[in-house]
C-alpha cells in the first residue's frame, strides 16, 4: 500500500513494446531508399521503355522487311511458274517436241532466251523421268538428268505428277534448288497442246523446265523493284539477325537468305534517349530536393504508425495490454487450429472506479489507478499475465493445466488487498473490486470464450452487490440465454409493430402553459404481455437493439407531434447510440422523413457516456447542436454529476433528477445544490426542468429557487398519443377563452 503524502505519486514508468527506430534510418530506409530506388527504377523503366519502343520499331521494320523479301522472291517464283506454264501451254512446242522433235526450234524459241533473258537463265526440256533431251543456259549447254544440275529435282518431277492427277494438263510446280552456283528458283510444266489435252501416255511426257539463278544482280533488281533491303545467298548453317532459310522441293536446306536491316529505330532511341536524360536529371533534382523537406513529415508519420499499432494492443495509460492484445496472446498460444490450451481468466471490474475520479479529480485518478495496479501486480507476481480491457476493467489469464487454481489463488489475493480503503495523499478511497472467474479450453476458433465467460461471471458479481469473486457456471450461461431470449422478442416486437409511445407533458409553473413533452417507450401490446422498460431496456442496451428501439421512439415521436408546432420535443438517447459516429446522420433522415424541424428536438443523454468517452462526447454533441438540435443533461443530481458538466460539455437545458426534488422543501442541503445549480446554468443561458414533482410543496420550493419548469405526476401523468391531443386541444380552448 502507498503510504499518504503531501505531494502526488509519480506514476511509475512502465514498459511498453516500441518500435526501435532512428529516425534518419527510418527516413533513409522507408523513404530516400525507396524513392532512390523508384528513381533508379523510372530511370531503368524509361530505358527499358525507349529500348523496347527501339526493339519494336526495329521489330515491325523486320517483320515488314521478312514480309517484303517473302513476298519479292515469291513474285518471282510465281512469275517463275507461270512463265514455264505459259511456254509449256503452246501447241507449236507440242509439236516440236513430241511430234517431231526439232532442237533447232527449242534452241530458237527458249535457248536463245536463256542465254539471254532476265525471266530465266537455264532453259531445258525433258522426259517424265528428268533425262534431259535438250539443255541451254547462260553458263552453256545442259546434258544428263535435271537432277544432276538441280537438287530435288526427283521430287519436283513427283509434285509434277500429283499436280497433274488433280488439275490436269496445266499444271506446273515451282522451288528453290541448290546448284553448283549457289541456289536456283526452279519451274516445271508438262509441254501440251493449246487444247490442254495429253495425247502421249505418262512415261513419254516432255517437261518443260525453267530455271534462274539467285545471284547478287538478281537480288540486286528485286531490293530495287521492291524496296526492299539488298538480300543475299549465304551458306546454311550460319546466323544472322535478320535471315529465313531455304529448302529444296526434297526438305533439304540450300542455303539462307539474309539482310542488313535498316533499324529504324536506332534513330529514334538516339533523339528519344537526349530528351529523356535531361528531363531525368532535373526529376532527380527535384526528388531530393522533395526528400530533404519531407524528412520530419515522414518520421512524424512512422512515429504515428507505431503509436497506432500500440494503442491496438495496448493500453495507453497503463502499457497493460488491451483486450484485443490479450485475445493476440490466447492465438499465440494456440499453434494449430486443432490445438486446444486450458485458459484461465480473472476478470475485474472495479466499482465505484470512474466516480472516484469524477469526485477527487484526474490526478488524484492517476495515483489511484498506480495504487490498484501495484495491488493487482504483487498478486500476480509474475505468474499470470495482467491486461486492462476497459477503463474500469482488467483481465489476469494463465494458460496451462493448474492454471485455474493459480487464477483464483491471484483473485482472492487481489480482493483482500482492496478490502480496506486506499491511502491516495491525504485521501482514504474505498474501491470495490467485483471478479468473474472462468476456465476453458480453448482453440484458435474459441479465444475469445474464457473472457467472455469470465466477464459474464464478473457481471453476476457486479450485480450481486459486488466485492466478492463468482465463478462462470451454467445459471450465468441460462442468464445469458434469457438476455438472449429476450433480445429476441425484443426483435419479434419491432417486427409486429408491438411498442407505442407515451407522452409526459412539462408545463411551464406560471402560466400553466404545456410547452414541451417527453417520449416514453412503452410495450403494452407485447404478445406474451406486457412488459416495463425496466426489464426490457437494459436487455436492449447489452444486445445493440436500443439503437433500433431508439430510432423506432424518434420516428414515431417526430411524426406524432411533427403537426403540433408549440411543443418541444423530448427524446431520450442512450449511451450505445451516442457511441455510434453515425448518430446525427440516422437523425438528419428521421427528420427529414417526417418533417419535424430540428429546433423544437431535445434529446437527453445521461452522465454515463460523458464519464467514459468526453472526447467523443463532446464531438458529438458539437455536432448535433450544428443541426439546431437541443441537447439536455437527463437525471441531474444522480451519480457523480457535477456542476462542471455543464462548462464542459455545453448543454441546452438541465433536468434536475426526481432524488433531487423529493421533499426538497423539507431538505435545506438538498435546496442549496438545486439552487447553486440553477444559478450557473441560468448565468449560463440554460434552461432548467425539474422532473418528478408530485407534491405542491416540491413545486412551490422549486418556483422560489427560480425553476420555472415543472414535470411530474403533480401536473400529468405520461399519456398515450390520443390523451395528449385532447390535453393540447383544452389548452388551446383555455388560450381562446
């Protein structure tokens, strides 16, 4: 235990996991490093992009450039053939070669030609099996077989005879051959008549052969015909960039036809590359000029992403891991989803915790929340693993087979430790401690149970007067089934249209006058009967479902009163739904729907969430007083509420709780709070609302400290829609009277 003293405790330093960083290093390793890299790699990809624009220039021009050289020397092949065709389709040879065989005719008519002639330079008639019967060319005169001055010759002859079989008489072939030369463009026909018609049988045929040879000049005329690069004849076998291999009629390769590609763009890589290193070096200038600036912003931000990632497993005040670091610690220990682990969980709630805070102050909650973490931590001692899961709230867990009786041995240490009053400076402050104990084992797709179970014990605990340890069992579990049953007719009754809404008029003490009403959520018309908001609200709050319920009130409330425009009206908002950032837009929508301006809303919220969340609080109701919405500080009086609420958090209007006002006129202390209330909230411009005033006297003590605003029984009791129409409809007659 701390002992009293005049000065505050230092709250002592505890160990939080930090990521270990210099910042330059981590400027150096998450920013210059990356961005050099980034550089380098723009740099790399420019490059990379003007060498492949330079490749697919230089690629297309090749492609264009493969398909003109095709397309050149498969012009003169088909010129090639039909040349032989055209000669070989002439009843004059026919005549002069099978009727009465005149080689001085051949010579005159295509010896002279060969020897002459761009079309071809070997001219040579033949029989069916390729023994020539006359042969002229360029180089002199052609004797033997075709085959023995042409390479595939034999196979040529062979598509000769399948060309026949299928078109007839007109047929001819054409191909490369290899020659003692180089390499030939060959082509063949059957000699035949005008008529097409072949008078002599297979074996006495005469072919017709046609021949030129692809030397350097013959390429020469066709790179200039066709504008094309200047191919050239060279040996099989060898590479070149740009180049396509040539086969005899037989497959057998004779030869490659290649050229110097004209390489486009190499030009344009040139021009392209100049502009692009220039713009690159001033990028690079302005890059680091850039990371220079941006070095306090970026460690700035590493130290944000840690922070963040520690305050999502622990807890900032303490340095105890949270509730989702504790469920961390539970994976962990489960290595395989079919793995199971014993668990132990104490959980604790403290009580009386938050009050004691809002009564001696933040600083003297500091030294007292260092006092019950030492209590909590000499009880461990080392043996357990201690996590704060709520302001109020902290969990010890143990895994392992003895680690249930080692759990309870801490909490029973832990709850004689804060029997007697803690000793915080000059003040003694009595903290009640309410514990839920749970074991289970545990898999990775049920960590989170032990906590569950245990917090469940802990609210047994808690609502069993507390201070004192319960252990999960199966009554907590039917409780929790009936909470669950519970929700659910909660659901069903939404669904069927089962709540209804009273009214509670507040009237104004001087004149009378009704000037606003309160909604109350009633559920008379529940199927298995009726049942109070005692018993089903707090259901609805552990389960979620006040926000539909909250929202069910306000609509109805909205469109029930939406045609009387002299009332104001009151709605109650609790803590769940004032935890949802999506409050004031669900309230933007219900108004809009039902038309009901926003001035004459008020909605009451209680200290509670002004306890456990002031930021947001105050966020939220910033921003539903932007709306014109009025906002009121319900049950005044109750709890720890304070004066210092109403600077804090800016309300509209304060209602003063019924523990207040009953039998105010017969206590002194209890007149002295209402009257120092209201006279700062009326120096502050707020309204004040005395609720539950039954008695005149109450009335008549209140209107003497200044309250003019009045509700309870002593005026009306809550009314149904059609009971409150008839009360305004009295009270406008009075008016007109």
């Amino acid at each position: 235990m701390a002992s009293a003293a005049a000065a505050p405790l230092a709250r002592p330093e505890r160990a939080k996991p930090r990521w270990s960083k210099d910042p330059l290093k981590t400027f150096t390793v998450f920013v210059a490093l990356p961005s050099f890299v980034v550089y380098v790699g723009v740099c790399v990809l420019v490059a990379l992009s003007l060498s492949l624009m330079t490749s697919e220039i230089n690629r297309i021009d090749g492609d264009r450039g493969r398909k003109a050289v095709s397309a050149a020397l498969n012009s003169f092949m088909t010129s090639l053939g039909e040349s032989v065709a055209d000669e070989a389709t002439w009843t004059e040879a026919y005549i002069n070669t099978y009727v009465s065989f005149n080689p001085a005719w051949l010579d005159g008519t295509w010896g002279s030609t060969a020897r002459t002639s761009d079309n071809y330079d070997t001219a040579i008639v033949s029989d069916a099996k390729g023994q020539i019967l006359f042969g002229e060319s360029r180089a002199g005169a052609r004797t033997g077989n075709v085959a023995d001055h042409f390479s595939g010759a034999k196979a040529l002859l062979d598509g000769l005879q399948r060309q026949i079989e299928q078109i007839g008489a007109d047929a001819h072939v054409t191909g490369y051959a290899k020659t003692e030369r180089g390499v030939a463009g060959i082509a063949a026909a059957v000699i035949h008549s005008t008529t097409g018609r072949i008078s002599t049988p297979g074996e006495d045929r005469r072919i017709l052969w046609f021949a030129r040879q692809i030397d350097d000049g013959m390429l020469k005329q066709i790179a200039y015909r066709f504008q094309i690069p200047v191919p050239r004849i060279m040996p099989s076998g060898m590479h070149f960039t740009e180049a396509f291999s040539l086969a005899d009629t037989a497959g057998a390769e004779i030869g490659t036809l290649t050229w110097e590609p004209l390489r486009p763009g190499d030009t344009a890589f040139r021009h392209a590359a100049s502009v692009a290193s220039l713009v690159l070096l001033v990028i690079g200038c302005l890059v680091f000029a850039v990371l220079y600036s941006f070095r306090r912003s970026v460690e700035r931000r590493a130290e944000a992403d840690e922070r963040d990632w520690v305050n999502s497993r622990y807890d900032e005040e303490t340095g105890l891991i949270n509730r989702f670091g504790l469920e961390e610690s539970f994976r962990r220990l489960v290595p395989k989803k079919s793995s199971e682990v014993n668990v132990a969980v104490a959980y604790l709630g403290l009580e009386d915790y938050r009050e004691a805070i809002a009564a001696y102050g933040e600083e003297t909650g500091a030294m007292l929340l260092d006092e019950l973490l030492e209590v909590m931590e000499k009880a461990i001692d080392g043996q357990a693993e201690l996590a704060r899961t709520n302001s109020d709230e902290f969990a010890i867990s143990r895994s392992g087979d003895e680690a249930g009786i080692l759990v309870r041995h801490i909490a029973r240490k832990i709850l004689e430790a804060v029997s007697e009053p803690l000793a915080i400076q000059s003040w003694r402050i009595k903290i009640g401690v309410s514990i839920g104990l749970a074991e289970a084992r545990v898999t990775r797709a049920s960590i989170a149970q032990p906590i569950r179970m245990a917090e469940a014990a802990m609210r047994r605990a808690h609502e069993t007067g507390g201070n004192h340890i319960v252990e999960h069992d199966e009554s907590i579990e039917a409780e929790r089934q009936q909470r669950i049953e519970v929700q659910a007719d909660i659901r069903r009754g939404l669904e069927a249209d089962e709540f209804d809404l009273d009214y509670q008029p507040i009237f104004d003490f001087a004149s009378q006058a009704m000037i606003g009403v309160e909604a109350l959520l009633r559920w008379r018309r529940r199927a298995g009967g009726p049942k109070s908001p005692a018993e089903f609200i707090p259901a609805a709050e552990s389960s979620g479902l006040i926000e539909d319920l909250g929202l069910f009130a306000l609509r109805r409330a909205c469109r029930d009163l939406a045609r009387y425009p002299g009332l104001k009206l009151s709605v109650n908002v609790s803590t769940v739904q004032f935890r949802n950032p999506m409050l004031a837009n669900q309230i933007d929508q219900v108004l809009a729907a039902t038309e009901f301006p926003a001035e004459r809303l008020q909605l009451e919220i209680t200290e509670s969430f002004l306890l456990t969340r002031p930021e947001r609080a105050t966020a939220a109701l910033d921003e539903l007083r932007a709306r014109g919405i009025l906002i009121a500080l319900d049950d005044f009086g109750t709890g720890f509420s304070s004066i210092g609420y109403l600077r804090q958090f800016k309300f509209d209007r304060v209602k003063l709780d019924r523990s207040l006002v009953d039998m105010l006129d017969q206590d002194p202390v209890k007149a002295a709070l209402v009257e120092s209330t209201m006279v700062v909230a009326f120096a502050m411009g707020l309204s004040v609302t005395a609720e539950g005033v039954e008695r005149r006297e109450e009335a008549a003590a209140l209107t003497r400290l200044g309250c003019r605003e009045f509700q309870g029984y002593l005026f009306s009791r809550p009314l149904p829609l059609e009971a409150l129409v008839r009360l305004i409809g009295q009270q406008e007659e009075r008016k007109a009277s």
